[in-house]
C-alpha cells in the first residue's frame, strides 16, 4: 500500500486524501486561488471541492488562520473549486459510461390522478 498523503479540509475538519481537496493558496497580492494545477509556490490550504466547504473556509476567517497571512479570496473562488472538481472526476473515472441512460419513463400510468 502506498502512503496516501491526508490533508484536512479547513471548511469541515475532516481528514480526506489529498487528491480529494482542492488546494487554494495565497499569491503575492494576497490575494486566495485555486491552485488547479497543485504547482503553485507557498503555503496552501484545502478544502473540499464543495460550495459548503469553501465558503466555511472563506467566511470564517480560517482561511486567513491556515495561511498564516492576511489574506483576500477572489470572488470567483467557490466556482473555481466546483469546476475544477468536475473536471477532476471526468478525468480521474477512466470509464465514461454516463451514456447509459435506458431507464425512460415509457409507461405513464394515467398522467392526471388527482
Ligand atoms: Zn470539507
């Protein structure tokens, strides 16, 4: 087994494997992003790549605590982490079955039964 590196989430305190979360870090200007490419420079936090999570990060001044600095999060930050979540697990879920959509609602019994 390798040793899967474990960050805990600054928005609900939970321990989750690093690739799970999203790191956001602080850059010259103070300013919080979303590391998308996990190379940037600095000290980083991480969240879950959830709305929740980020915007409990954000509000609560944790962010400013994990970093270590004063710090300002960019407004589109929550969209960020929520994008880039997606394209983590179109990325990370190697089979695309999504297509398989075959339960259609066909019969519909009697449509006003009120
Ligand atoms: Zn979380």
């Amino acid at each position: 087994m390798t040793a899967t590196p474990v960050r805990t989430c600054i928005g609900c305190r939970e321990r989750r494997p690093k690739l799970a979360l999203v790191r956001l870090v602080r850059d010259a200007d103070g300013v919080v992003t979303v590391d998308t490419r996990h190379r940037a420079p600095g000290r980083g936090a991480y969240v879950c790549a959830t709305t929740e999570c980020v915007e409990r990060a954000v509000k609560g001044g944790r962010l400013t605590h994990a970093l270590r600095k004063p710090c300002r999060v960019a407004p589109d930050v929550t969209i960020a982490v929520l994008q880039r979540d997606s394209a983590s697990t179109a990325l990370s879920s190697g089979n695309r079955a999504d297509r398989g959509s075959r339960d259609e609602p066909e019969r519909s019994p009697d449509p006003a039964r009120r």
